[in-house]
C-alpha cells in the first residue's frame, strides 16, 4: 500500500473543480501518468480513495504516485488538448502509448529503359520510390494488381537486352503481360503506361479512368483506333480491378476507417486508410489494457492524430461511438488545419468498411495466438451479443440425455479460444434423479461440477468458465443461474434454444432470447458447439444404457418386472430416496410379498453400493 496515500488525499480535498490536467509523479519527481478531467477534484480524489476498484494497472500506477501536478484549463477542450501535447512530450509509463516498431515498405519503379514494378523493404536498389507505406501487405497488394491491370512485366528478363531471344511466357498469352520481350513495344509507348500506372497508385481508380477515358477518345477521334481499343481495355481492367477492392464513393474521396478487436486480453486496433476512393494504406496496433474500449479508442486516436497531423482526412469512420465526440470532431480539425468528421455508421455501405476494418484486426490477432480470423472473431461477436465485458475464451456447455426415463446422463463439452478441448470433456451419470427431469438433472450437473472447482480435487474442473451454456431454453437458465449465484460465483449463463428441426436458432437469456442472425461467425459457433455437446451426452448415453440401467438392474429381481421397475423409479424419483426405503415401503409400492420386497431391498442395497 502506498504510504503517502493520507498526504495525497489531504492535498487533494483541496483541489479545485475546475477543468484540466493532472502530472502523477513518483519518487525521483518523473511523471508516470497524465490525465485530463472535467472536474480535477472529482477525477484525482477517485485514485486515492479507500477501498477504490482500481484496474491492476491503475492499481500499480496508484501504487507509485509520491505527488502530483495539476494544470487548470478554461474547458474540457483545452484540457484535452493540452493532455494529447503533453503525453507525447513526456512519453509516461502508465499512459497507452504508440508503438510504431514497424518497418516502411515502398513501391520501386526500377532504374532502367523498360522500368518494373516491385515492392521493397527500403530504398537500396536504384529506381522512383512511393510511399513510404506502413503495411507490407497493402504494399505487395497494390504492386501485384498494378502489375497486372497494365500487364507489365514480372520476368527476369532484361530489355532491350532480351528481344525476340525466346518466346513470349505464359503470361502473355493468359493476357496478364504485354509481352514486352517481343520487341513490339517503344520505349516511348512503354514509358506513358508506367506513367498511368504512377498516375494510378498515386492517385486512384477513379481519377486514371477519368484521364485514360480522354486519352481514348482523342485517339478515336485522330482514327489511331488499336490505341483506343488498348486503352479501352485498361479502363476495363482499371473499373474491374476498383469494383473489388471497396472503393468509397464520391463522398468520402478521404477517409480512415477504424475498427477494435480483441482475444485473450490483447486488443488490436486496425486503421484502414483510404485515399483518392481507394485503399492505400493499413496499420495495426496491439495493447494489453485492461480499459474499457472507449478509454482505449479515447487515448488511441488523440496520440495517432497527434503524430500524423499531416495526413488527418476529411473524414474518420469509427466502428462505435466516443463520449464527446464533438471536442474530439474539434480537436482533429485543430490538426488538420480543415473540417474533421467522424461518423458511426449503424447501416449502409459504411459499415461494410467497418466490418472490413474489424475482419483485419480479427486476422491481426490471429495470426499472433496462432488462431483464424473466424474463431477470434466469433469470439467477438459472441460476448457482444451476450452483453459481456469480454470475449469469453473458456466456454463449458452442457446438456441432458436420457433414453425414456432410464440412462438419465450430462454431457460437458469445453471450448478454449474458439475450439474443442477435448481433454475437459466430462460425463456425468445421475445419481439423485434418475427419472426425466431435465432441469432437476442439470441442477445436479452444475452442482456436482461447481463443489468439484471448491474442492480442486479433480485438475479438470480446477478453471472456472468464462461462459456457461445450456441445451435448452428460458427454463434451464432460471434454474441454474440461481445454482451459481449460490455458490458466490459471477459466470454468465446462457441456453441454446433449438428450433423444431434441431437446429439452433437463438440463445435464450433470464430476459428473453438473443438472436444471432447477424452475427454469422458467432451463429456458426454456437451451432458446433450445440452439436458438439448433444454429440457427446448422446453417445456416453447409449454406451452406459447398453451396459446397464437402474431399471434393469431392479428387473433382476424374481417377481419385478418393468412396469413396477418403472414404478419404483417414478415414486421414490431419486436413488438415494430409494436406497432408504424400508421393505415394507418397497412392498407396498411395486405390490409384492415380504419375500420378494426384501430380495429387492438387498439388490438396491448391493446396487447403490457400487456408486
């Protein structure tokens, strides 16, 4: 505990309530954290109170504050200003930071008479160099779709060096290079197409079809009609390669497009840029915070507008909204020098770029847990139907099976990071209700599964769940939310609800159901997992009734048959009930003699024994 906590507190009651900054420093007097605040007294008294619900990074930073500074602002604005200015002049240890340890790749125009187009890592060979581009991936992307909308060259081989020495390649003949090595085409003829193809990387799709389309009709009309069949093919194969790859329309000629996800308590930010109506540019962003989004989304786009103040579009495009979002609409006007505008798209072609945005970072995150972008992304978009405050990583579900009123078995199924863990599975076989009641057999499921984590007496019941699904509807999630609670635990609980054909159709909740159909990847995994858990208490069903059943076991017994088999069952509904039935009672219910009710009290004796 931080011993200067009643010093900071006293020095706190009086602080002014005015808006600004505050500087928490530690002990050698360096500035671990900057924060801004509406009001300074609210905002710092909250860090040093009693019993405060600190995050554990806020906790460690509490942990070391030995004073602090404040400044005080005129507005909520010019705090928030003066925050963005000073963070990145004192870099803290406890603020988000940006850290930009990526490499730049570019776009190499090659130094000879025939140039080529290639991406590069840096700027050691000669030639024109583009960008430079933050992702490598956009940077290979765009070389590999200019390269083939102009058909240039990709070979090895040297021009003029290498005409009419071989045949054309393959490449030529599927209509994917202009065959070059023929040495039908002028130096001359061949320099205005790389200057359309510079014309289009820089530029876009839309603006090279505006300038080729008047190149095409000047050659009409001067009747050199196979140069405007060639650009007329270009143009062609320009709009196609426009129509695949989410142009923006006029509107939004600029724009960044910025979407959040997260798995297994790492975030990743992706950043999709677009200019002149296309993709240009990707950047990603990884943290570890334990923040929520929008605190995380707040501090993000303040330091990466404040270091690309230069490149700031038109227009921002955020996958959920910001509180304030007018001051932060301000405030990137300030950098830009222009009007900023940032909109959160709730349906339309927006929030396919959204979605888009979303699906890299989904990818992003999977490629660094060695995941797919599906299984993170269901993840995802399953805690957010749900209302979680994470994505749920550990998943255990449960169903009943029973065949009649025999065989009357659970089957646990576990889900880690979006896939079977088959080493968690577990089996339960009724031991108090025996008869067909599903929910008071899910109650002991859950019961038996929740004293075992109590006990940490078995390793695989030793991690609690992250979420907790149930084969079945509104009335298993009322019987069994009440079972956790008792057991002071806070795990969310949810049933898979199917439709007549078996399938799955919804999650059902305390409040009602929880459609899925939006949310694709989470529907897909909801369903295997409902056909991963019926699977798997269907089967341990069928193989502990093909060896035994209590009913057959009482069968045995002279003088019992099924139906009074079936009549102990349905009155004493539990074995333990059964077990302490004297034979008198036995008797009296199954309607035998004395002989035969004590031969049936030493079998279930001799039965219930074994358990």
């Amino acid at each position: 505990m931080n011993c200067r906590l009643p010093e900071l507190r006293a020095k706190t009651a009086k602080l002014t309530a005015s808006p600004g900054v505050y500087l928490m420093k530690n002990q050698k007097n360096e500035i671990i954290y900057i924060g801004k605040a509406k009001n300074l007294k609210n905002r710092v008294t909250s860090y040093f109170r009693e019993s405060a619900d600190h995050t554990p990074k806020v906790a460690s930073m509490v942990e070391h504050v030995y004073d602090y500074d404040f400044i005080v602002t005129d507005s909520e604005y010019e705090a928030l200003v003066l925050e963005c200015s000073l963070i990145k002049q004192h870099q803290p240890k406890y603020n988000i930071l940006l850290k930009d340890d990526k490499g730049y790749s570019y776009l190499c125009f090659s130094d000879e008479p025939y140039p080529r187009l290639t991406p590069e890592k840096n700027k050691k060979k000669p030639g024109e160099y583009l960008g430079p581009y933050m992702s490598g991936f956009i940077t290979r992307e765009t070389a590999r779709e200019t390269n083939r909308v102009f058909r240039l060259p990709t070979c090895h081989k040297k021009f003029p060096q290498d005409f009419k020495k071989t045949r054309p390649c393959l490449n030529y003949h599927i209509k994917q290079c202009m065959g070059v090595c023929r040495g039908n085409i002028s130096q001359e003829s061949y320099g205005e197409i790389i200057a359309q193809a510079k014309d289009y990387i820089r530029m876009g799709s839309a603006d090279s079809v505006k300038r080729m389309q008047e190149e095409m009709e000047r050659a009409a009309e001067e009747l050199d009609f196979e140069r405007a069949a060639m650009l007329r093919d270009r143009i062609a194969a320009v709009s196609k390669a426009g129509e695949t790859q989410k142009i923006l329309d006029a509107a939004l000629e600029e724009a960044d497009v910025i979407a959040m996800a997260e798995h297994s308590g790492t975030q990743c930010i992706s950043i999709l840029r677009y200019r002149g109506r296309r993709l240009f540019d990707k950047e990603t962003f990884f943290f570890q915070e334990t923040v929520s989004r929008e605190e995380l989304m707040d501090s993000y786009l303040t330091q990466y507008y404040e270091h690309h103040r230069a490149d700031i579009p038109k227009n921002i495009i955020l996958e959920f909204a910001l509180p304030n979002q007018e001051m932060y609409e301000q405030l990137f006007s300030t950098f830009a020098g222009c009007r900023v505008r940032l909109t959160v798209p709730q349906r339309g072609t927006l929030c396919q770029f959204v979605q888009l945005s979303r699906n890299n970072a989904n990818e992003e995150l999977a490629l660094r847990f060695g995941r797919t972008g599906k299984e993170v992304q269901a993840l995802e978009e399953l805690g957010k139907a749900l209302g979680l405050s994470q994505p749920p990583q550990y998943i255990e579900a449960y169903d009943i099976s029973n065949l009649s009123s025999t065989s009357m078995v659970c089957g646990m199924v576990v889900f880690e990071n979006g896939r079977p863990l088959k080493r968690a599975y577990k089996r339960f076989r009724m031991k108090e209700h025996v008869t067909q009641d599903d929910y008071a057999c899910m109650k002991e499921a859950i019961t038996r599964r929740l004293n075992h984590y109590l006990a940490q007496d078995e390793e695989g019941f030793s991690r609690l769940p992250d979420l907790i699904l149930l084969d079945g509807g509104q009335g298993h999630v009322n019987t069994i939310s009440p079972v956790v609670a008792e057991f002071g635990l806070a795990i969310p609980v949810f049933g898979m609800v199917k439709d007549q054909k078996h399938r799955t159709r919804a999650i059902s909740s305390t409040g009602g159901e929880i459609s899925l159909s939006a949310n694709r990847a989470a529907f897909h995994l909801l369903t295997q997992i409902q056909d991963e858990v019926h699977r798997f208490s269907v089967a341990y069903m069928h193989s502990l009734h093909a060896k035994s059943s209590y009913q057959l076991e009482l069968t045995k017994v002279r003088g019992i048959g099924e139906k009074k088999a079936q009549k102990l069952l349905l009155h004493f509904k539990t074995l333990g009930n059964l077990q302490k039935a004297s034979p008198e009672e036995l008797a009296k219910i199954a309607g035998v003699n004395g002989e035969i009710a004590g031969q049936l009290y030493q079998a279930i004796q001799e039965m219930t024994a074994g358990e």
